[in-house]
C-alpha cells in the first residue's frame, strides 16, 4: 500500500530575529495563530537543507539539525504530539501531520521556520526495510556480480529472497536484431530508496556497466525508478546533475518544505555536493550544485548482512511488508480444510468414491492449494449399511517425494502423462549433457533419450528409470531432406499436435570441421505415428516416429536467416489460435502456426523477450506457456547453461494478440533461481516445462547443476506448482512447507443412518 500524500501549496517560511529560549508547542492553533508565514520556492532558501521524512514512524526522532544550528521550536497540527524531541501519534493508521520547525543560526541567532507534512506510521505495524546492494562473491553462492550488483531488500534485517537482486537496471538501448551483448547490459551500485511527494518509492543509485565497471554515466548522472509496492518496478532513466567530476553514493530525499528533492553524492575526489531538483524525473530541473556535506535520512554505512555493500533504510507500512513477504518469503501451510460426516442411508451400498479425493489446504499468504487423499481400505471396509452408526475413515495426504536428482546428465527435461492400451504411464525426454557437453555428450552416443513408466518415480535413476531409456533418434539418423543429424538433439518438448503426441527439439549437424556444430541446428518436430483406430503407436520404438522435419517461416525459408540456429520451440493454444515459441538471436521469437501443417508457420516471427536485465545475461531461451485464470504465463530461462542459468516469468491477457511484443510484460527479477531448498542448494535451476503428476497436481519439470556423483552435467528435478495469492508461480515450496505435518493424517466419520446435521461443508484447522 503506498501512502499517499494530499496536494500541498509550496510550504512557507518565517525569517525572524528571535533570542527567545526553546520551546515546543503541539497545539493546532498556536500553529495557525503565531507564525507568519511567506513563500519560499527556491532551494537556495534552505542550505544546507534541513528534511523532515516524508513518513516516518510514530516515537521517532526529528533529524538532527545542520551544523551551525538549532532546533529552536516544533509546532504540530493534526492528530500528533511532539514530546521529549519525538514526534507521537496515536491509534493503528498512518497519520499525515503538519509540522513547523523552527531552527535558529547559532551565529548570529536569526530565526527560520519552515512547514513540512509527514505521515506517522503506527510503530507496532511499521516495518524497516533496507535496500543495499552486495559485494559480489562467486557464481555458485548466486552472488555473482550480475547478481550482487542490483538492488536488494532486508526486511527487518533479514534478507528477501534469499539475498538475492530484486531491482536490476534495464539494456541502455534496444537489442540489436543479432541480440543483446555486454555493452547494453547494466548493475547497479549504491542504491538508495526513499519516499516520494505521492506516497509511491523512488530508487536512486549509480548505474554501471555490467559487472560494476563505469559504462560513463556515472561522471554525471544518477539512474532513477519507481514502484508503488516495490514489488515491480519502472526505470526512468538517467537523471543528470550537470557536472563532469563523478557522482558517486548518491541519495536523496523528498524536501516537504520546498516540494523538492535534495540530492547528496560525492565526486571521484571524494569532495562532498548537494543539490536540488523538482521532480522525480530525468527531465527534472536542477539546482547548480553546492560543496558541503548534508546528511539526508536512511542512509546505512554498515549491516550485518552477508556481503553487504551500501544502501538506506525507510519503513514501510505492514501492508507493504505483507506483500513484499508473500512475493519474496517463503510460504507455509497453516490449515486444512477437514471433511464434514459423510452421511449414508441404511440398506444401501456405500461407494468408497463418495469420499473427498482432494484436501483443500490454506496457506501463509491467503492462497490455497489441495492435495489429494488416500484413505484407509480397512477403516472403508468396516463400514456397513445394515447398522445405524458413526465410521471413522482414516486418510493420508499423498505428497509424492520425487528422487533428486530424477536423472543425471539429462538437461531441458519434459515428462508428461501418456495413455498407451488402456494404461496410464509417464514419458519422460531432455538433452543428453554428460560433463555439460550436449553437443557430443562428451564422446558417448548422442540421440533424443525417451523413458516410459507408470509413475514419475519409476522414471527415476535410482529406481531404474536409466535402465528404461531408448534413443528414439541417433547421431546418423536421416532428417527429411535425407541430411544426417549428427549431434544436438536439443531441448526435446512433448505436445499434442492436431491430437498426434509431437515432439519439438533441436538437431545439428556436421560443420566444416566435420564435427556437429550447434550453429547448424534447426528446429525440428517429429510425430508419434497412429494405427489405423487413432491410437498411438508404441513411443519406445524408433520406427514409430515420422522423420524429422524442419520448421519452417510460411514461404519455406529458414526461421532465422542471420545465424541460421534456431531451438527450444514450444507449442500452446490460446483462443483456439495455436503458437509456437522459440528461441533464436539470444531472445524468443513467437508467431502463429496451424496445426494441420506443423512444420510451417503462418505468421512472421516476432521478438517478444529480448534479454534486458544482467541476471538475463544476453540470452533469452526455453520458453514454456501455461495458461491460468485469463493469464498466459511463459516461463523462459537465462544467464546461458551454467551456474547462473535463472527462470524469467513473461505474462500476457489472454486473447490478446500475443505475437505483439506490447502484450507482454515480465518481471525484473527471476521467478526460480538458485536457492534452497529441501536442505539442499540448488544451482543454475531453468530450461523448464509445466506438466501434471498422476494425483493431478501441478508439476515443474526443470534441470539443475548438481555435482552427483561427481557427474558435471544438468541433472532432472521435479517439484510441484503452488500458485500465490498474487497469482504468481511458486517451484520451491519445501516439502514440510507444502504440507505441515500435522494435516499429513486426516480422517473422515461415515454416518450411516442418523439424520443429517447441519454443518457447514468442511471445517479448518489451523496450525497456529
């Protein structure tokens, strides 16, 4: 919630000669009735400048005044009170109160006054958070310096998201049509968040190159943003102040007095500036700048948080905390959703489907989630019709733990649910990456690995899921220009296509040294033949699949003409109109296609993800589209393949045009990145996929770098969805998170012959 602030006139001041002792008056009249006040617009008026923040929390302190001054007087009107130098107010909102300050020139004893507005916030529900930036340490404590140079956030003193960027700058210019590369790219250093006029948060900081060289404009310009929630931000751009010599450590405050801005920073000889402007804007005007030191409020020096670099602190409201909590916290569940008696007539046949299937599960953050039942075969069949009576039916919550890591070496996976002669199995296929070479795969057999079982855990190496695994294609194997593929076989992805199980990948083949080269690769689709019945044939069966073919732009040329690669396609349906997405330049690309014709598209390809953002690095690739509640959400990955690889979130309207790169917008920051989790750190999570396990829940498919066995490669990981209250994705709930332990065992009372009570649909239970 951002506080907003009541338009004010440009606050007044009162120069008088004045010898009287120090007083402090809380009184609304005194404040209207004893001074006399007179415009003051200019910031010269006021220097060095003296800054009420524009919010701060009920019993704190007014700044100390600049030096070669004093605090003669404090006027207050609205519900406050200023007592013992602390400013007070009463009851659980925020207040927005006037102020009259009145500071005395220990020279020479002249008088000034000046009027400012600030909203006290209630000291019990206020929050401190801190924006810092980090000292970069190594990739695999995602501390990077594409990670540690961007802006992050404490709560309290305990870092979000753990401590990982959550503000990164943007490209400096439009990605070229070959695609994003360093010079565009940015971080950040010295952040600086503070209040602005209306309520919302302005971020201030030095932008650099990327890696926190200088990219120039640190000579004379600071990089400005906004948020209203600080959950998402917008780049304004480079504000600059007119000088040559460096801005360095730059902040600012809002000047409630003067209805402008103050801004400090030092110069690269370390000499102290100050200066004013009078909006929040890179087209602000800027007052000439001022030698001297001016100390503005928040700023932070030192912390006890890893790394810590330098930043400011501000308080913020609990709504604000909340959300920030829901967005960046971990999420726990609270309670579930127990059955109500079930109840049955006498001399009937009781049927065990009459049973809840699914327990509704509430958590942390006000969403909820189910997981489904399993109950007790005994406790079922002690039930009889013939005897009035009460049956209690236990159950268990079923919380499958799949094995990590699923499968070792096995990078871009997909697993999906396939029906095959009556029976319900799970197909699983990804990119062979022995030692993290997909290309050879490190001098063993290359192909497209498929395995089939019935559960995703059987598809697991340890519980002989390796053992399962055919190439369905080979090195050598004919595409359908009869060219040989030879290496690759990239990012496979599953989809139904014209109701025909498709799978989309990528192929190379041999370059001009005679070896597979990736820079030949082309996206390829091939099908899983059909009987004559419409059914699928075997998928373990080499002979079962058509031959590869390319797609194609709609007049048959190559998809990208300026590398020629192209990969990582993926299929959806929006609307009845279908898509594919892919990857090529560096960024994703989608246009229509028609699935009577899968090989062609119908519309010409579009740019709609260009990486942005360092943690981007300069490439933008895996797309994977589901689409929930009139959202379409694509996941696409960053950051290339090692230690650092990160999965972006790009969001569109359903039934918008999606082919228009207006219709999209992303997140600035990673939606599943390295982390913990389940006591374990996982590194370099991305190139995913949604899917479904066999209770129905939603499911994440996804591959990490793990030193398994002493293995270098990108191992298999599943873990289930859990959708937030802010409608945003969640892959790395903990197990103990997803489901408390205490609602693992549940239990139901079958009421045969008893008249039915009236009570609601389902009681909760609550762990707190």
């Amino acid at each position: 919630m951002a506080i907003h602030k009541r338009n004010h006139n440009r606050a007044a001041l009162e120069l008088t000669r004045n010898t009287a002792s120090r007083w402090a008056v809380g009184a609304a009249a005194a404040f209207a009735s004893t001074l006399a006040l007179a415009d003051a617009t200019a910031a010269g008026n006021d220097s060095p400048p003296f800054i009420v923040p524009p919010v701060m929390v009920s019993g704190s302190s007014i700044p100390s005044p600049p030096e070669g001054r004093s605090i003669e007087r404090v006027e207050v009107s609205g519900d406050a009170r200023y007592e013992k130098g602390k400013l007070q107010s009463s009851g659980d909102a925020p207040r927005e109160i006037s102020l009259a300050v009145t500071l005395a020139d220990t020279a020479d004893g002249d008088m000034t006054t000046r009027r400012y507005t600030t909203t006290l916030l209630p000291a019990d529900s206020s929050h401190e958070l801190l924006a810092f930036d980090r000292t970069p340490t190594s990739s695999s404590e995602a501390n990077n310096a594409d990670i540690a140079l961007s802006m992050h956030l404490a709560l309290d003193g305990e870092p979000l998201f753990h401590n990982y960027g959550i503000f990164f700058p943007e490209v400096s210019e439009t990605p070229p049509p070959l695609g994003t590369h360093d010079e565009i790219l940015h971080s950040l250093r010295d952040p600086h968040l503070a209040y602005l006029a209306d309520g919302n948060f302005g971020i201030m900081a030095t932008r650099t190159a990327r890696g926190g060289g200088s990219d120039g404009s640190q000579a004379s310009s600071v990089l400005l943003a906004v948020s209203d929630d600080l959950l998402d931000y917008r780049e304004l751009g480079l504000l600059d102040l007119g000088v040559t010599d460096g801005v360095n450590d730059p902040a600012f405050a809002y000047h409630s007095a003067l209805d402008r801005y103050v801004i400090t920073w030092r110069n690269d000889a370390g000499t102290e500036y100050h200066a004013s402007f009078d909006a929040f804007s890179p087209e602000a005007e800027v007052s000439p700048p001022q030698r001297g030191k001016v100390t503005l409020p928040g700023r932070v020096a030192n912390s006890d948080i890893a790394d810590f670099q330098s930043g400011s602190r501000t308080p913020i409201t609990r709504e604000v905390a909340e959300q920030l909590t829901t967005r960046f916290e971990p999420i726990r569940n609270l309670g579930a959703r127990l059955p109500s008696p079930l109840h049955v007539e006498l001399d009937t046949t009781f049927d065990a489907k009459a049973l809840p299937a699914r327990i509704l599960l509430d958590y942390s953050d006000g969403s909820t989630n189910s997981l489904a039942v399993e109950w007790d075969d005994a406790d079922i069949n002690n039930i009889t019709t013939q005897t009035p009576g009460r049956y209690r039916v236990h159950g268990t919550l079923k919380q499958e733990i799949f094995p990590t890591p699923l499968a070792d070496e096995r990078a871009d996976p997909m697993i999906v649910p396939f029906a095959f002669e009556g029976n319900d199995y799970f197909l699983m296929v990804a990119t062979k990456d022995l030692n993290l070479d997909p290309i050879n795969n490190d001098g063993e057999p290359t192909g497209m690995p498929l395995r089939m079982a019935p559960s995703i855990s059987a598809l697991a190496d340890t519980h002989g899921g390796d053992d399962l695994e055919v190439d369905i294609l080979s090195a050598g194997t004919l595409d359908a220009e009869g060219n040989p593929m030879t290496g690759c076989f990239w990012a496979p992805e599953m989809h139904h296509i014209d109701n025909r199980l498709s799978i989309l990948f990528m192929p190379c083949y041999d370059g001009e040294d005679g070896q597979p080269d990736m820079w030949t690769g082309r996206a390829s689709i091939v099908q899983l033949k059909q009987n004559d019945q419409g059914e699928p044939l075997d998928p373990r069966n080499p002979a079962n699949w058509t031959t590869a073919e390319q797609v194609v732009r709609a007049d048959g040329s190559l998809l990208n003409p300026l590398q020629g690669i192209s990969l990582d396609m993926t299929f959806f349906i929006d609307e009845g109109q279908a898509y594919y997405a892919w990857q090529m330049l560096g960024a994703v690309y989608i246009a229509t296609m028609d699935p009577d014709d899968p090989t062609r598209l119908t519309s010409e390809p579009t740019r709609i993800i260009a990486p942005h953002y360092a943690w981007e690095n300069t490439i933008a690739e895996g797309p994977n589209v589901f689409i929930r509640d009139g959202i379409v959400n694509m996941l696409y990955s960053g950051s290339l393949v090692g230690d650092t690889y990160a999965t972006g979130l790009a969001r569109a309207t359903s039934g918008d045009d999606l082919t228009d790169p207006a219709s999209w917008e992303r997140l600035n920051y990673p939606v599943h990145k390295s982390e913990p989790y389940n006591g374990e750190f996982l590194l370099g999570t991305g190139h995913g996929a949604w899917s479904y396990d066999a209770d129905g829940n939603q499911i994440y498919v996804f591959h990490v770098r793990t030193d398994h066995q002493d293995l270098g490669g990108r191992d298999t990981f599943v873990q289930r969805v859990h959708w937030t209250q802010q409608g945003l994705p969640r892959f790395n709930i903990e197990t103990e998170h997803e489901l408390a332990p205490q609602f693992r065992e549940i239990a139901i009372d079958v009421v045969v012959g008893e008249p039915q009570e009236s009570t609601a649909p389902g009681s909760t239970t609550s762990s707190q």
